[in-house]
C-alpha cells in the first residue's frame, strides 16, 4: 500500500534500513535543485526555451556542433560554481554507514555525488567533466573541465575525430546498464530522489524493483509520473527532508534485540 508522507518543518518520519537491507539508489536532476542547478522539466528549467532535438541527440551533434558545446559548456561553468547540498551529503553519509551494501546510480551529469563523497556510483547519462571522441573510435573517455568559447577551441582525438561531450543523447544507450541491472536484482530497498519518471529505461527502475520484492521510496517535492509504483513517498525538498531521514540499524541493536 502506497504510504504518502507529507514533511513539514516539525513532522518527522524515517526510513528504516535493517542489516539484511541492500540500497540502490537512483538521483535525478531534483537532487542538486538546492546547489542552484535549474532541473530539466520545471517551467524555468533546462529545457525551457530549448528543443531537446537541437541540443541532446547525435543528430544535433552532426547538425550544430557549436550549438551543442555552447550549451554544455555553459552547464559546466554552471557545475564548477556549485557546491554539494544536504541531500548529497545525506547520501554520501549513508554509504559511510553501508557501504558494502550501497550502490548509487545517478541521471545527473554533475559532480556533486563524487564531491560530496560518495564512492560506490556510476553515472548513467555520462559525465559533463568528460569528453570523448566524436567518432566513436574506442578510445576511452577523457577528463574536460574546459568551458568552451566557440567550436574552434574544441580538442580532438588521437585519431584525427573532434571531442564531444560524454553525455548520452537521445536515442544513445545509457551506460553501465549490466551493472545496475544487478544491483537492481540484488537490492531490497530502493531510494529515488528528485527525478520527474518520465525518461527511460531509468524510470523503469521501481517497476524492476517491486518485481524483486524491494521496499521502493521516492523523495522529492511532487509525485513523479511513475509515483504509483512506489510503496512510501516522502514530499518535500531533498536538502530539507533527507538530513536524518534514514535510521540505520546497527549490530549492537541487532544483538540486543
Ligand atoms: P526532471 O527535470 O524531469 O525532473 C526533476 C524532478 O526533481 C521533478 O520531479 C521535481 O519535482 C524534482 N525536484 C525539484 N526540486 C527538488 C528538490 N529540491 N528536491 C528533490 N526533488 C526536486 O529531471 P530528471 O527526472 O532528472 O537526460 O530528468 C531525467 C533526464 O531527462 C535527465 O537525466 C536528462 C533529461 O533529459 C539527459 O540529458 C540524457
């Protein structure tokens, strides 16, 4: 039975994790909200004033490659001059406390999981600190911190191809898919943080999920469109609600009790 929980400034709830409890945890653009980066999907977000298909598909690549590094330039300058909020941090210290059991996959293409300090993650839409050949030559990708001026700047690959951003389009397989596949499998609580469930195959996740059995909890100020699927949802802010939100148990209480 879905449990909705409304959190207000005084009204606390928890999740509970016990010692035979494996974590996945899937992060979207709602997490890092509070560090000042615009989600995708709100009426001022990311893909307001944008059409996805000039911007994030490897068609547009072909088409407009300056228009395409214009705007992930722009969210990297945007990612250096942001800094890990309370509900990354909440995460970071979570894994702390289990991490042989802890396992992130994040949507988000920021940085701020790695700075706050989580360790056991894998970013399934790419990295924007990263490029990698355009042509797909095999070459793995490449640490780019750089904020691109014009097109011209752009470096390129051993094999002669221009840089692209590591980022998956449209269209684009996401990565690591055979790991979080199993992790999925193996886990019996799943945590989903700020992600409006309209992209998949990650908003497919709680269904695979529920398929295993596991306990499925969404954070995060609205319903998702895949809310249904989930058996507590926690309505509010991360950084505001995720600080203490998680009550671990600890081998001591498990022999005493
Ligand atoms: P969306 O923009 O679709 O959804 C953001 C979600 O964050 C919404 O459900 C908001 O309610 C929620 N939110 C807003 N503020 C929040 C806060 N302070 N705390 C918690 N949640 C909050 O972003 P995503 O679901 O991440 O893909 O989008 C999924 C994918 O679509 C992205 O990874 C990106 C995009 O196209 C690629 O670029 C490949």
């Amino acid at each position: 039975m879905l449990e909705v929980r409304l959190l207000g400034a005084n009204r606390m709830t928890n999740v509970s994790i016990s010692l035979s409890d494996r974590v996945f945890v899937l992060t979207g653009a709602g997490i890092s909200a509070e560090s000042g980066l615009p989600t995708f999907r709100a009426s001022d977000g990311l893909w307001a004033g944008h059409n996805v298909e000039e911007i994030c598909t490897p068609e547009a690549l072909r088409r407009n490659p300056a228009l395409v590094w214009d705007f992930y330039s722009k969210r990297r300058a945007d990612n250096q001059k942001a800094n890990p909020n309370p509900a990354h941090i909440a995460l970071a210290e979570l894994e702390a406390q289990i991490p042989d059991r802890f396992f992130l996959c994040t949507q988000n293409v920021d940085d701020l999981h790695e700075r706050a300090g989580s360790v056991n993650l894998v970013h399934m839409h790419g990295e924007l600190a990263k490029s990698r050949c355009e042509r797909e030559c095999g070459r793995p990708p490449v640490e780019d911190h750089t904020v691109y001026k014009n097109l011209d700047e752009v470096g390129r690959c051993p094999c002669g191809g221009r840089l692209r951003p590591h980022i998956v389009f449209f269209g684009e397989i996401p990565l690591e898919m055979d790991r979080i596949q199993e992790e999925i499998s193996r886990a019996t609580l799943m945590l989903v943080i700020g992600t409006s469930g309209s992209v998949y195959p990650a908003a497919g996740f709680v269904h695979w999920a529920r398929q295993g059995r596991a306990r499925t909890v969404y954070i995060g100020p609205d319903q998702p469109l895949n809310g249904a699927a989930f058996t507590q949802i926690v309505l509010g802010k991360a950084g505001e609600v995720m600080p203490g939100l998680f009550q671990v148990e600890s081998r001591a209480e498990h022999l005493t009790t």
